[in-house]
C-alpha cells in the first residue's frame, strides 16, 4: 500500500514538473504529453527508490 502512496505522490510531482517545463518551453499545454511523461517517469523512479530503500535497511 505504501508503494501505491509513494507512486500516486511521483506521479501528480511529474505531472506539476511537466506542466511548468511544457509552459515555460513550449508556451501550450499537450496534457497528454504531460501524462505519459510523468507516468514513465515514476515507473523509472520507483525500483530505484526502492533499492535505496534496502541498502539503508541493510545499514
């Protein structure tokens, strides 16, 4: 469950982050572009946090 958190947080971060870089590059919003992004993103990220994760338990 706590996975779930940690991945529905990455993903509404990712989608603000690419709001802000589609407004500030691109000057018009392709939401769709924002939400694949932001979706691939997070799936990125977590194995990777979650190996961080063990090697602190590990410590």
């Amino acid at each position: 469950m706590k996975s779930i958190v940690h991945f529905i947080c990455l993903f509404i971060i990712f989608c603000i982050f690419g709001y802000v870089i589609d407004l500030i590059f691109f000057k018009e919003i392709n939401i769709f572009l924002i939400l694949e992004s932001a979706f691939i993103l997070s799936l990125l990220i977590m194995p990777i946090l979650k190996i961080v994760k063990e090697i602190e338990i590990e410590k």
